[in-house]
C-alpha cells in the first residue's frame, strides 16, 4: 500500500483528482468506483472544474442506502448527481448505483453484482473509510461478504451519518454494498481520508495486521493501492 501524505483537505482532492484524471487519458472506455459522503466532494469539486471528456465513462457506487429512491435529498444516487453528474459530460445512462427503492432488496444486490460481472473490470475505484474502517458499507463483522449484498448499519454508522437527516431516526438501517470481493477486483484503488477525526482509524490500517473486524485491512492483499490523507488524518502515524 502506498501511502501520501498531502497538507491538507484540498490538496488530497487535488492530488485525486489527477490520478482520475490519468485513467481518463490512459484507458478508452474507463470505469471508475465512486464513493459518497463528505469525504469525496472535494475531488469532485476537482473533476467538475478540470474540462476532461467523460463522455465514454462507465461509473459504478459502491452503495445506497434501501428505502431511499434516488429523488430522495439522501440518497447516493441524488448526491452523484448533485455532487458530480450533473456538471461532467458523463451520460447518465452509463452511471449505476445499486437500486435501494427495490421491494426485493436482495435481487438488487445480486443484479448489481451481474451488473459488475458484465462490465469485467474497475479500472479505478475510489474509496473513503469510516470511523470503524468500513469499506461502502461492509461493516467490521466476523465474516465478511464477497459480493454485493444487504447489510444491516452499525449503530456507529448511523450516529456518524445523521448529520445528512432531520434526525437519527430517519437514517436508513440497512444498505446495499460491494462485498469486499467486488472492490478488489478493481484494477487500482485509492482511499481518502482527511481530518484528526480518521487519525485512529488510518493509524490501525497501516499497523500490520488484517482483520475482518476492519474491513479497510483486507485492501492490503490488493497490489495496488494508494492511500491519500492529510496531514490531520496521518497525526498518529510514526
């Protein structure tokens, strides 16, 4: 895992934002994983101003939250747009976000796993990491899930998430997300992380271990990673 340290919040979006921008050169037809939350805005911000042509762009999202069509203010779907879509060249019709205002909340999941087993590869996905060092949203457990599922919110997620709802009571439960499985086949991975708040986290992620128990860990066994963070978030590192 590589690791790079910038001074701050808008350097590490920048410095994202260039290595999106070289998959955009690099590849023909590239797929980029995005991620959500407050993390990733400022690359986004970086990619609406930067004029690259995402017209033959594929873009996958790591989750949304079930319960939540993608009219609604919260979920991921409406945050991409707001965030990113509506300010590229990407065609709409080439951006997936897993289905949450399905009744069958499982079939949204497993058609969103054929969805990435159809488009064969990720060339780039973009990843935060929670306080508890979740990865979309697959939450430290004893096991683990490969593909694409249904998971059920830690109760620290949702605390952490509230801050986007009225009130905690209205932050979904349960989610669909890329198993971990689905975010290592991705060809390159980078993982941003800003602020003292992530300090403990990032500090736990470099340290030599791996763990179900945090997710983030298992991107050690991916051979090309690229951490991000700043200064803040690196605080605690030797």
């Amino acid at each position: 895992m590589e690791i790079k340290i910038t001074k701050d919040y808008q350097e590490m979006s920048e410095l994202a934002a260039k290595e999106v921008a070289k998959v955009l050169a690099e590849v023909k037809q590239p797929v980029l994983g995005l991620a959500t939350g407050s993390t990733p805005v400022g690359l986004y911000e970086e990619l609406s101003k930067m004029e690259l042509d995402f017209s033959k762009t594929v873009s996958v999202n790591l989750d949304e939250y079930i319960g939540l069509d993608g009219n609604h203010p919260q979920s991921y779907r409406y945050f991409m747009n707001e965030k990113l879509f509506n300010h590229i060249n990407i065609d709409k019709k080439n951006t997936y976000v897993p289905d949450g205002s399905l009744a069958d909340s499982q079939k949204a999941a497993r058609d969103y796993e054929e969805l990435l087993s159809k488009l064969g590869r990720i060339d780039l996905q973009i990843l935060g990491i929670g306080n508890n060092g979740h990865i979309g949203f697959n939450e430290p457990d004893r096991a683990l899930s490969l593909p694409t599922h249904v998971v059920k919110l830690e109760e620290s997620t949702i605390e952490a998430n509230a801050r986007f709802f009225d009130s905690i009571d209205e932050v979904p439960k349960e989610a669909i997300t890329m198993g971990v499985g689905s975010i290592l086949k991705a060809k390159k991975i980078i993982v941003l992380a800003s602020g003292k708040a992530k300090a403990s986290i990032i500090k736990s992620l470099v340290d030599e271990y791996v763990s179900t128990e945090l997710p983030a860990s298992l991107l050690k066994f991916h051979p090309n990673v690229l951490l991000i963070i700043d200064q803040a978030a690196a605080s605690l590192l030797d």
